[in-house]
C-alpha cells in the first residue's frame, strides 16, 4: 500500500496537506510508516524496470544489442550520481543544514524513473504522441512532488536561523529547489527520447 500511494504521489499532482516527514524521538519514521519519508525501493526498482523497458522497446523495433541495454543503464546511473553530486555541492555552497542525506537525494532523484516507465509505456502502446503527452503530463506532477519534497527539507531550516541577513541565502535555496525540479523533465527526455519511434 505504501508504494502504491508513493507512486501515485510522485506521478500525480496530489493535493495531499501534509507533506512533512514524521519523526518519532528526533529520528525520521521508516517508509513503511511514513509515505512522506524518502526511501530508495521505488527508484530501484523503477530504474531496473526502465532498463528492461528500454531493451524491449528496442527489442520492438529490431534495434536490441546487449552492448545498447549497457548504455542506457550506465548512462542513466551516471545521470542520476552526476545529479546528486552537483545537488550536494549546491546545498554545502549554500550552507544548508538540514537532515537531507545523500541516500534521500538519491531517492527523490530516482523518482524519475517511474516517470520515464510512464512515459515509456505510452510511447509503446499510443506512439510519439502518447509518448509526449505522457512525458509533460508525468514531468509535471513529478517536478510539483519534487518541489514539495525537497522545499520541506531545504527551507526547513530557515526558521531556525534568525531572519535578519538571510533573504539571499533562502532565496538561493529556492532557486535550487526549483532548479532540482525543472531539470527532471531535461534528464526525463534525455534518457527516454531515442527508445521512441
């Protein structure tokens, strides 16, 4: 059930009221307790998914090697590492304090992949058109999910620091907030785009 309500979470513009992780004696809730907790099984799972994918949609259309399935995964797992890296520097840059870990950077960063099967699938079954009206409609919700994911743990500790002075420094927060989003959908297209004839 948590997947599930993961899933729709992040490919759905859900109106959900809470987006804050819980927290049970200053340590954050597993998951499994917690659909708002960051948790790496989706985005495994999604990115081992999309590789398979991949090979059939090229499989479809007389193009599969094993040599081209290798590709796509390492160039989609250097995508996702290289993303986390420069996020990582940006929130050290901007001295952010928070409880972000690199493994909830890696998770948020790997919800992608759940768009990329969406979009995938579509493409397959309705063509290019079906392809790109999936790919906006999946970018969207997954850059709104990622906004406000990220913005709870990101300008959470605004309100620790005094207010006086901070203005550039919170502003800079959000820009890479929203930068983090809008690159999805570039990162999306980059990996899906030539699988789609």
């Amino acid at each position: 059930l948590c997947v599930c309500v993961r899933v729709y979470m992040s490919v759905s513009m859900s109106v959900l009221q809470d987006w804050e992780v819980r927290y049970h004696r200053d340590s954050p809730l597993t998951p499994r307790h917690d659909v708002n907790a960051p948790d790496l099984y989706i985005p495994s799972m999604a990115f081992i998914t999309y590789i398979l994918l991949a090979g059939m949609a090229l499989g479809i259309q007389q193009r599969f090697s094993p040599e081209v399935l290798g590709v796509c995964a390492s160039s989609a797992l250097v995508w996702v590492v290289l993303e986390v890296l420069v996020l990582l520097l940006c929130l050290y840059l901007v001295t952010v304090h928070s409880d972000l870990s690199t493994f909830d950077l890696l998770a948020y960063s790997g919800y992608k992949y759940v768009c990329m099967i969406l979009s995938l699938l579509s493409g397959l079954v309705f063509g290019s058109d079906g392809y790109y009206v999936a790919l906006s409609w999946t970018s969207c919700a997954l850059m709104f999910f990622i906004v406000r994911s990220l913005r709870m743990k990101i300008l959470s500790s605004v309100s620790t620091e005094s207010m006086g002075g901070h203005n550039h420094r919170n502003r800079l927060r959000m820009y890479i907030t929203v930068a983090t989003a809008a690159f999805q959908p570039v990162i999306i297209y980059w990996l899906t785009h030539h699988l789609i004839r």
